[in-house]
C-alpha cells in the first residue's frame, strides 16, 4: 500500500471525501440524492460523542473511508462508547482485483486499531450490506447479532386502544432541554445497556438532523416534565410509505401513558398517508411484547444486526441479551 497514506481524517479532507462519496454512493441508485457538505458536518463534526473517521488518500485526494457515528452507552452505572459503522467506501479506481491488496480491509484495520479496546470504544456495530457484510465477517471479525425483525401494523388492521383512565398530555417538541435526561433516568434500569438520551443527544438525532423532520412528541405533567418519548417520521425502508418509530422512550408499567402516544403517534402516520407503522426493538424487552398485544406483527427484513465487541466479558451473547437499540441508534430512519 504504498501509494496510499491510511489515517484518521483532518481538517480540510472532507470536501474530497464528500467528492468521493457522493460518486460512490450513486453508482447504479437513480434515486441517490448527493449528500452536502452541511449533512456531512452534522454527521462527523457536531456528533456530541465525538469523531470516528479513517480515510486512505491517493496524490493527496481521499480514495476510501471507514467511518462510525459513536454513541455514549450507559453499562454497569459507567459510559462506555460504542459506534455504529457507516459509509464504508472505496473509490472504484482504487478497488481490490488481482494480486491488489485491500484498501478497504487496510483502512477497515487502522480504523479498529486507532478506535476499539478495552479502554477505548468497546463496540462497533452495524447493518451492513452486501460485500461490505462478507469481507466483516471473513477479514474483521465481525459477528451476527440476529437477523433483525420490524415489528409492523398496517394502519386499517389497527385495533382501538382503551381510553386513558386519566388525562395525559401530549405534545409536539421542537427541542430538548435537560428534562429528557431525567425521563431516561427513569427508564435506564429497564433498558440494561443503552445510549444516554440527554438533550445533546436527543437534539443532535433528532431536532437538528440537516435533512429529516420528525415528529417528536411527549406526555407531559404539569410543570412540563416529560413522561414519555415518542420520535417518528415517514420512511421507505422494509417496504413504502412506513411511518418508522425512531425513539420510543417510556417507563417501565406506564402502560396507559404508552397507548396514549401510541394512539397520538398513529394519528400522525394517518395525517403523513403512511400505510403502516414499523418500530424495531431488541425481542427481551417487555415492549416488544407489548406491540404485539397492540397488534404490531413480527416481519423479517433484509438487514442483519452485527457487531465486533473490544471488551471480553461484554461479547456478542451480552450484546443479545442486554443491549437496547431502536431505529434511532441507526442511520436507516
């Protein structure tokens, strides 16, 4: 590899590599709408947890990346960091054939060896698809979590819900404030491993995203202290005209409060034209069981969850068994 320098990304890359993408990413994709400069600084510069970027440069111009968007991960009453790998790339000019060794194996290593350990980031996870999913598995150690399932309700199969025995007040947010940090707190025992909703977060992912709107809407007390979390916005993901469930955060036996922003959520997929609406969750979790009493059915879809874990006792059967994650942990909604 001696024509290509591999290392972290700095200042003044990012305009080749927005270059290189956008080429990338278009190839064979009609739909493929460039990403700007503006999505790009979301993503990489203002994400509260930090940057992870690795880029391999050719005469000075950025030929591949190997990129995560890294979360803060409360585990064990500490933060943690784990990653969700995205936007891995290689211009096709600079693809591996013949006896031409991988420049995106290359920069996939530097990549973990610069991020992942046991005191650095303890997780890298992701979605991937394709050859990127074969060459994780065969050269980078990447491992199957499950084969992801979307729990779905069509919306004119939808059952009435039970009126809320007490009135509970739901509200559209435009942005967070320290508030969201005390709701997690309340769910934090039941989620086990999760990332840290606070209002950095939360606004980063949500409020601020450059090109997505969501509709984002909480139960509320009287003093305005929020109860209950529900995020959503339209998507074609699984299949067209989804209304994705991106943040549902609830405490533990709020069941009353749940239905009722279920029911506000639902209204809103109805007023989008959305013909469904689609959440994904990890299957130990009692709401996962509580969609389905809603009437949310259980469907595969063509993504497989895997991960590479950096911190033994945390391995891939803790990851099964402990971490929570939703679409919002992702790039896909």
């Amino acid at each position: 590899m001696d024509d290509f320098e591999i290392r972290a990304l700095r200042p003044g890359d990012e305009h080749s590599l927005l270059a290189t993408f956008n080429l990338v990413f278009a190839a064979g994709n009609p739909g493929f709408t460039p990403r700007t400069i503006e999505e790009w600084r979301w993503a990489f510069e203002r994400n509260p947890a930090g940057q992870r970027v690795f880029v391999a440069l050719h005469r000075g111009e950025v030929v591949a990346q190997y990129a995560a968007l890294p979360q803060q991960v409360w585990v064990d009453g500490n933060r943690h960091v784990f990653a969700q790998i995205v936007d891995s790339m290689v211009h096709p000019a600079h693809r591996a054939h013949g006896d031409r060794p991988s420049l995106f194996l290359e920069t996939a290593r530097a990549f973990f060896a610069e991020y992942g350990g046991p005191d650095k980031d303890w997780v890298h996870y992701g979605w991937p698809i394709g050859r990127a999913l074969s060459l994780g598995e065969k050269h980078l150690e990447y491992g199957t979590l499950r084969t992801q399932l979307v729990l779905l309700r069509e919306l004119d199969a939808q059952r009435s819900g039970s009126a809320p025995s007490r009135s509970i007040e739901i509200a559209q947010l435009s942005r967070f404030d320290h508030r969201a940090k005390w709701l997690w707190d309340r769910c934090a025992d039941s989620l086990r491993a999760s990332a840290i909703r606070d209002a950095a977060y939360l606004n980063w992912r949500f409020a601020d995203h450059p090109r997505q709107r969501y509709a984002m809407h909480a139960a509320r007390d009287e003093s305005g202290n929020l109860l209950g979390l529900c995020v959503a916005r339209p998507a074609d993901l699984v299949q067209k005209d989804l209304w994705c469930i991106a943040e549902w955060l609830v405490p533990p036996g709020e069941l009353e409060l749940a239905q009722a922003l279920l029911e506000t959520t639902t209204e809103a997929a109805r007023q989008a034209g959305a013909r469904a609406i689609a959440w994904i969750c990890p299957e130990w979790s009692d709401w996962h069981r509580w969609f389905q009493d809603q009437g949310f059915l259980a469907h595969p879809t063509p993504y497989r969850t895997v991960a590479r874990a950096f911190q033994r006792r945390f391995d891939l059967h803790w990851l099964r068994s402990s971490w929570w994650y939703q679409w919002g942990d992702s790039d896909l909604v």
